[in-house]
C-alpha cells in the first residue's frame, strides 16, 4: 500500500522531513524513498513531511504538514513525532540520500521488522560491539551525532518523553538519551543514508546562533547523570569547545575576532574549568586549542596559535618517513613503550600480500596520523615519540627496515617467536625497493636496517644486500646480526663504507650466553667479529650491544664480556648499552648493572660506550638511586672520570638535538643542574657558538653515534670528544 492508503495508519516506519521553503526537495525526496523501498517490496511506511514558512496551507493533509511561521529543526521533528504512527521513527533531512544498493536496505528493513531493538544505528564512521561504546563516542564527538544516523523505536521516545530541543545542534542530546535509555542497540555496518553538504543548509556557515547550540547541547549533556557520561565529562567539553574553536579558525580573521570574544562570555564557567589544561604539543588537535584558548588573553595571539594548530597534525618520524617490512606484516613503527602498564607500539600498517600497494601503505599512514591528531588511534596514546609536524610535511622514507624472513639461529629469551618460522615473505622485497625508487619515495642519505631474525640465512641476503649498497641515496646500512655463522656475503657487505654491523652478545661466559640465546658459542662469536671488523678494515663499523636481562646483571659476567673484548681486539668498537624492551622499570640491580658495565668498559680505554633508546625511555635517575650507583661502583673501583653527575663542574655540549639530548638535558641530574652548555648537529653550529674553553663535546644519539663520532672527527674538535655516561 502506499503511504496515502495506510488506513489506521499502523506501520513499521515513520519517516519524518522537516523542511523550510524547500517544497521542490521534499517532493524530490519523498520520491526517492518511495522509489527505493518499492524496489524492496517494502510498503509498510509512512512520510510525515513538516514544511515550515509556507505562503499559503493549501493541500494540509495529515500526512504533510504545513506552517507559516518558521519552525526550528527540533520542533518540526517533535510534531513530526507527535503524528506518527509507525513502530520506529527515522528523521531525514529533505537534502540527503540514500545508498541504492538493494540488500544494505533489506538490512535495515530485516532490523525494523525484527520489532525488538530499541534503536539502529547505521552509516556511522566506525564499527560497535555496545552501546556503550557508542554512546562514548558520540558525547566526545567522535562519531556521527545527527539523528538520522538512527532509527528510533517509536514507544521508547514515548515512554521516556525524549524531544528535540528548540536550537541548533539538537541532535546531540536527543541522541545521547535514546541510548542511554535504549536496552539494545543494533549495528548495520553499512552506509544506508548519504549526507549531502549544501551552501545553503542551517549549519554549513558558522554563527552565534551555532555557538550557542553546541555550548547547550554539552550543558544538557553534562547535566546527565550515567556512569559512561560521569567518566568523560572533561573529555565532552574539551572536544565540544575543540570543535568550536575548529570552525571559527575556518573564518576570516575579522569575523574569528569578534566569534572568540563570544565565546569568552558565553562559556560556563564548569566547562573553563575542564579546558585548563598543560599546554602541550602533543595535544589532540582540539585539547591543544582548548588549552590555548584557556591561557591566551590576547585574541590576535590566539587566532595565530589556532592558525598554527589547525595546519598541523600529530604523528611520529617512524610512521611519517619510515617503513619496516615484516615477515608477515607491514608495520609503521618499530618503538615500544609501556603506557598504564601496557607495552605499546609496533603500528601494524597491513598484512603483507603478494603484492604491496604503495599507495594503501601511504594511505593507511594518513588515517593513522587522523586518527592520532584527534587521540583516537588506542596504540599511539602516550607513545613518548609523538611530535607535531606540519601539514605538509615531507614524506619521503628515510628510514627503510628489511625484517621480513623469519630465519634464525637462536632463540633469545627476549626476542619475538615470529622470526622462528623459517620462511621467506609472501611478497618481493626487491621489487618493493624497485617501486619506492620509482616513486621517487627513497631520500637521499636513507638509513636502511637489515635484520629482524638472521639477515645472513635468508638466500635473498647478498641480492637484496647489493642492490641497496649499490643506492646512490644510502647514507648508511646497518646489518643486525648475531655473527654466530660467519658470512663470507656480510663480511663484502661490510667493505662498503656505508654500512656496519651491530651485533647483541648480552653475556660474558658461555653457559650464560647459551641460556639467553637458545644456544651457540660466544667464542665463535667474537671470532666472527673480529673478521668482520678486518673486513671492514675498522672495529668502528661494528657496533656491540649488551642487552640487559635479569638473566646477566652479574660482576662475573661483565668482567668476562669485558676481558673477551680485549682479547678479540675488538676496543674501538662502539658499545650500546640496552635493556629488554619488555621491562617496564628497570630494577635497582639492573640499574647498578648498566652504569658498572660502563665503568668496566671505560676503565680499559674502551671508550665508544653510551645508553640506548630502551633504557632512555625507562630510566630517571632521582637522588636516592643515583647515590645507590655511585656507592655501587665505588665499591667495585669502577666510578670512571667519565660517569658525570649533578656535582660535576664539568662543562658539556651535546652533539645532537633528538630525543637522546633531550633526556639528557632534562632528565639526567646532570642535565637538571645546568651543565649542559649547548646542542649542536653540525660544525658550523659548534664553531658559532658561544662555549667555554674546558667544554667537552658528547655524542648525544644511538643509532646515529658512529655517523656523529666521524662528523667530529671530521669537524677537528675530536680532541674535545668523550663519550658520557650521566646520572
């Protein structure tokens, strides 16, 4: 039956159209709803249309209501209601559409007729498992909060006297108590109804009347008491002031001067309260603006800070210049970092296929850096290396990591059972190097690793090997082998003066080194190192980590691993000093071990020794541990001239402004007690510079150390350069 012949007018769905002057769109409409559902075989429905500002009420039926006085989008959709007939209500604008695909409508039809779900929700930007889930969204303005996205079972709206609000934005709070009210929620996944932005539509220009909408709708959703709005209360005002702030920074700069002095005076005085927020970079994108416009008085330096925050976005030189190819994966960061007791990182981009799109990689990378800027991206939140980075920033890879064999020799205690598959990748490396080439994707100086299980075993290795030393625009290659098997293919690869080797030992004794490694022979080990380093005709191309377990903290084993350097002439190597990366906090006996293995290396003129990034992020040295450390190493005769802290007159400038100088400077004792003179990344910078005579120049980086180190000495300040270790 049509919607003219419904007779009792007892039906599945009412839809209803509010509308105002725009009677050429609602006919437009109307038949295209009737059009769709006949094509379903759907009849069960009726269109309540409400048109407001109407010159004449000829032709009022009770299905097509008619008004002279213009009626708000909220009252239209209440009389809308007030007339219907229909077990659910969808509200839809008279400017929209819908998707023509026949069976995402048999999907809503299937839920409507079903008769037992409070509410459908449908065409949203994400997938739901709860309510509440949703429900917290839609309050952080985080999901599509328009009514339409809805169907509404009418008796629920009835029962707890649920109605639209008279101003703008009324959707939001009618919204938010359907589901606080609903007892089931069900999920189509699909895109039903298609939004259509018009110059012309009530909310497409800003306005004080906007303004005003969006303050009341936060207000009347603050004043909800239920325990998922109770929990994001200071995250609704941020996020609605946030898009406030958004929108008016879209304005001309004449008119954001005269919207931000309003929205000064308009705001409540409980949602000031919750934007009194650190003013931190590494901010969403509204919390940051929501900060800026709590502490900035002067609405010029506003409007510019604005400028600034709204042409940025949040993200990280792993996920923007990086790509790390794994076994089964591509991943968009290799960090990892513990949050509320959680280990994080690893931003898995895609699973690897045949054939891998660079385009879906670059893609994939920009909805993460979306998703991030608004911190809604779980994996990223409190990740220490989130920065702040122009729109348009340069995208090229700069850093290229081959990880993406699962051989190896060992099995480390700390290492990933992924690498233990012994399989080649599903996809082509060579011809993935081939396309970032074409692309013009590569940049100059590129930083490649190669490793992940054991580079040497994989039958790819001098191929893949050759090719990239062979680049023009590599900088540097380091191979990440163990060099338990010596490799006659890595001991060429190492002529190239572009790469080196970085190779963990994490033990002085054999039996110990067996324990943490699976098996293998430490001996051979430093043998093989020993050949690599005359290969390369330099020990300084080789790079010798000691990761810390719980396993190897011993005296014993350091003064072993220490005295088998020695033998193995291995002293001009650089020495990397790490933790496991799934240690949260270092133990105080960990602690004691790192600094004792620096002192005992340092003590036998073995001098390239410095912290890494895992034990960076994981170590702040307060007064009682550093005293712990300097009676540790006191006793064991091992407090080198070289392990500074806050009492040392010694005067330093660090070569390198990363994340390493930073901890440096602001989290070592020394670097609190103002010894740190100045940050430089090139000659010309340290020769400008004002310094005092009795400086000592330090390499501040970890994987960047050997490229500082010949910079120096290159620059002709080597004579001023020692490696530190800070308390």
């Amino acid at each position: 039956m049509s919607t003219q012949s419904l007779g009792a007018r007892n039906c599945h769905l009412s839809i209803i159209i509010p509308s105002y002057r725009r009677e050429v769109l609602v006919t437009k409409i109307k038949s295209e709803i009737k059009s769709l559902f006949s094509r379903v075989n759907f009849y069960s429905y009726e269109i309540i249309t409400i048109e407001s500002g109407c010159k004449s009420l000829k032709g009022k039926e009770n299905l097509n209501l008619k008004y002279k006085k213009k009626l708000s989008p909220g009252e239209a959709r209440n009389l809308g209601s007030k007339n219907a007939s229909g077990d659910y209500i969808w509200f839809v604008d008279d400017d929209d559409a819908f998707n023509e695909d026949i069976e995402i409508v048999k999907s809503l039809i299937h839920e409507l007729q079903k008769g037992k779900i409070d509410i459908i929700a449908h065409s949203l930007k994400n997938r739901y498992s709860t309510k509440d889930e949703l429900l917290k969204r839609i309050a952080l303005f985080k999901e599509k909060q328009e009514a339409f996205n809805y169907v509404f079972k009418r008796s629920l709206l009835e029962r707890h006297k649920i109605l639209f609000n008279d101003g703008l934005h009324e959707d939001i709070p009618f919204v938010v108590q359907s589901l606080i009210k609903a007892k089931n929620v069900s999920f189509i996944d699909s895109q039903i109804y298609i939004k259509n932005k018009h110059a012309n539509s009530i909310t497409s220009n800003l306005s004080k009347e906007r303004i005003d909408g969006y303050i009341s709708s936060m207000m009347e959703i603050l004043r909800i008491e239920n325990k998922v709005i109770n929990e994001i209360k200071k995250g609704i005002s941020q996020q609605g002031i946030g898009v406030i702030l958004y929108l008016i920074n879209q304005e001309p700069d004449a008119i954001k001067h005269k919207y931000l002095k309003y929205l000064k005076k308009k705001i409540p005085t409980n949602i000031k309260e919750y934007i009194n927020i650190p003013h931190k970079e590494s901010l969403s994108n509204f919390k940051l603006a929501c900060a800026s416009f709590y502490r900035q008085k002067d609405i010029q330096n506003l409007i510019n800070e604005l400028k600034f925050i709204f042409s940025t976005h949040l993200s990280c030189r792993d996920l923007k210049n990086s790509i790390f190819l794994g076994p089964s994966e591509v991943i968009g960061c290799c960090k990892r970092f513990f949050y509320e007791g959680k280990i994080k990182g690893d931003i898995i981009l895609m699973p690897a296929k045949k054939e891998v799109d660079l385009q879906e990689i670059k893609q994939r990378k920009k909805e993460i850096e979306r998703e991030i800027t608004k911190e809604d991206y779980d994996d990223c939140i409190g990740c220490p290396y989130i920065q702040r980075f122009k729109n348009e920033s340069e995208e090229q890879i700069n850093y290229l990591s081959i990880e993406n064999f699962s051989f190896c020799n060992m099995k480390c205690t700390y290492c990933s059972p992924k690498y233990y598959g012994g399989r080649e990748p599903e996809y082509d490396t060579k011809n993935i190097i081939k396309d970032l080439k074409e692309a013009n994707l590569l940049a100059k100086n590129l930083h490649v690793v190669y490793g992940g299980g054991e580079p040497t075993l994989s039958k790819n290795f001098k191929e893949i090997a050759s090719i990239l030393s062979a680049d023009p625009n590599l900088g540097k290659m380091r191979i990440l082998s163990n060099s338990l098997r010596y490799s006659e293919t890595l001991s060429q690869v190492l002529e190239n003066k572009k790469t080196c080797l970085v190779t963990s030992i994490d033990a002085g004794t054999n039996s110990k080194f067996a324990e943490i490694r699976g098996k293998g022979d430490i001996e051979q080990v430093f043998k093989n190192l020993n050949a690599y380093s005359k290969a390369g005709q330099n020990s300084a191309k080789i790079t010798i980590k000691y990761i810390f377990t719980e396993q190897n903290q011993e005296s014993n084993e350091l003064i072993n691993f220490v005295q088998k350097v020695k033998e193995h002439k291995l002293e001009r190597c650089f020495f990397q000093i790490s933790c496991n990366f799934k240690t949260e906090v270092p133990s105080i006996g960990m602690i004691l071990a790192f600094y004792e293995l620096a002192g005992r290396l340092l003590f036998e003129k073995i001098e390239k020794v410095y912290f890494d990034d895992l034990i960076r992020d994981r170590l702040r040295i307060s007064d009682e541990s550093a005293e712990k450390i300097k009676n540790h190493l006191n006793n064991c005769n091992m407090f080198h001239a070289n392990i500074i802290g806050p009492a040392s007159n010694k005067r330093v400038v660090l070569w390198g402004k990363g994340f390493q100088a930073d901890w440096i400077k602001k989290y070592t004792l020394f670097g609190k007690s103002n010894g740190i003179v100045g940050l430089v990344e090139n000659n010309h910078e340290l020769n400008v510079m004002e310094k005092p005579h009795d400086f000592i120049l330090c390499p501040a980086g970890v994987q960047s150390v050997p490229d500082i180190y010949e910079e120096i000495v290159a620059s002709g300040f080597q004579h001023k350069c020692k490696f530190l270790i800070f308390l």
